[in-house]
C-alpha cells in the first residue's frame, strides 16, 4: 500500500512539474498601464528620425497604438536598423530586435513585463536608393524563348505623390503583369521596395544608372523575397535573380526561394571609372506566375 501511494505521489509530482513547466512558456500579461507608462516615456524624450523597435514582433500593434505617429511605415517597412542614429527598443524579455544586434544600451527601464532600452550608433551613410530612384530606372522584358527580342515595359497610371483615394500607383507595365513601388509583405512583416511580377517563359530586366560619386567607395546592399502572402501558397520553385554590376564586369546570380523571408546580399562593386555605373537586376522563374518578387537595394558607405 506505501508503494502505491509512492507511485501516486511520484505521479502528482512528475503533473505539477508538466504543469508549471507548461505555465512558464505562456507569456506574462501585459497591462494597457504598462504600455502606456513606457510609450509615455517614450514620447517625451523622443528625438526627430529616431527609430522605435520592437521585439517580439506581434507586441508592435501595442506600441503602435499609442505612438502611431512616431512609426511612419518609412520606420516600420525598414530593411534593418542601420541607417538610424538613435534607437529606443521595446521588447518583451528575452525577445531582442534584430535592428540593436551588436549594439550596448546606454540605460535600461522596466514597466511591468516590458524593457525599454536606448542605444546609439553612427548610422550608415546611404549613397543611391534603389528604392527611392525607381523612376530612374528602365524596364524592359525579354522572351526567353527570344533573347534578341528586348521590349520596353512603359509607365502607366499615376505618379508617386500625385495619388488620390480615388486613383492607384501607377508602375511600369510589361505584358499582362507589373513592376511597381510599394509597402510590401514579406514574411509577415512591411517591407519598402519594389515588386516585379514575373510572368512565365519572360525575363524582367530593371537598370538603374548611379553616378560615380555614389557608386565609388560604396557596398551594395540588397534584400530579396517574395511578396504577398496567398501568392507564396501558390508559387512553386525558386525565382533567379541576376545581378549584372558595370555591363557585365561582375554578374553574381542569386536565387529567392518561395519561403525564405527578406535575405540580405552585400555586395562589393567593382571599381571601374566614368561618370555613370549600371547596375541590372534580371529576374525570371520557370514556374511563374505567382512569384512577385520584392526587391530593396542601398549603396552604403
């Protein structure tokens, strides 16, 4: 009978382990009191162009509740942090954002189970937006059945900055589908950047011309993934991406693969004289439709 009870006792013992062991992985509440304290303290020692981050990533909507304004979708659809002088984070230990990765505090406060943390750093100098130049740049298609047949793809709809509720974007039309300038989704998250929509047995070229002042003494960083989530479900392989620097001193092929997120490329550019460099992106799938391929690039120094 005593090693009955031992046996149950063993196994009331081996439950409330399970049990509080399953109870510490469920996150510790968090208060509108507590959200609201450290957006209040937030606010008041903001700085203009300071970034705002946050970790995990579905307590964002918290935080952007109280300091929506603060967030501009600039902030928000960021490649990485690198590119701003202050960051304050708010994370919910042990999460981290990926934007303060190397980075030392400068102080630290606590609001229940929120962490508030500031850090500083010199920020990357960014010589050529790719992003923010895509009406410099030139479209074009080709067959891949017809590689001598190049055809222009032309600007249609309205201009960026001149939209109303009541028109869309406009972009660059090739055929049946788009290559145009938006707030993307990648991997669940906003992403600022262009999207090429691919279409089967094409190549999609985009060219961009930078000046030499931007182009010498830079690193091309480049961030590639497919856009738009019910478009990932039905997209089948992988999309290539070619990346020609100076009319082909360089060409470095890459592949974008249908669930692998905002992959980062840095890329060293060859040191060829002139006034204007070309950089050229061709991107193709030989299982498109459905591949709306994102695209972010900066020159940095």
């Amino acid at each position: 009978m005593s090693s009955l009870l031992a046996r149950l006792l063993l196994g009331l013992l081996a439950v409330v382990a399970v049990w509080e062991s399953v109870a510490s992985l469920r996150p510790p509440r968090i208060s509108d009191g507590d959200v609201r304290a450290l957006t209040t303290v937030v606010r008041a020692q903001y700085q203009s162009g300071e970034l705002i981050a946050v970790a995990p990533a579905w307590l964002s909507p918290l935080v952007q509740r109280e300091l929506g304004d603060l967030m501009p979708v600039e902030h928000l659809a960021r490649p990485d942090g690198k590119r701003f002088a202050r960051i304050s984070e708010v994370s919910l230990p042990p999460f981290h954002s990926a934007d303060v990765a190397g980075l030392t505090h400068l102080d630290e406060q606590h609001f229940g189970p929120l962490r508030l943390r500031r850090y500083q750093q010199t920020p990357a100098r960014i010589a050529f937006d790719l992003t923010e130049h895509f009406l410099d740049a030139t479209v074009s298609q080709i067959a891949l059945s017809n590689p001598n047949g190049e055809r222009p793809c032309l600007w249609a709809g309205s201009l960026p900055g001149t939209v109303s509720r009541s028109t869309t974007v406009g972009g660059f039309v090739c055929g049946s589908n788009r290559v145009e300038r938006r707030t993307m989704e990648i991997d669940y998250q906003p992403r600022r950047g262009l999207v090429t929509e691919l279409e089967s047995g094409q190549r999609t070229l985009l060219r961009f011309s930078i000046p030499d002042s931007a182009w010498q003494g830079s690193t091309l960083h480049l961030w590639l993934g497919l856009h738009d989530y019910h478009q990932r479900k039905q997209a089948l392989g992988p999309v290539s991406v070619v990346v020609d620097l100076d009319e082909g001193q360089v060409r470095l092929p890459l592949t974008v693969e249908v669930h692998q997120g905002f992959v980062h490329h840095q890329l060293e550019l060859p040191k060829g004289s002139g006034e204007v460099h070309h950089l050229r992106f061709e991107l193709s799938s030989s299982s498109a439709p459905h591949h709306f391929v994102g695209l972010h690039g900066e020159l940095r120094r």
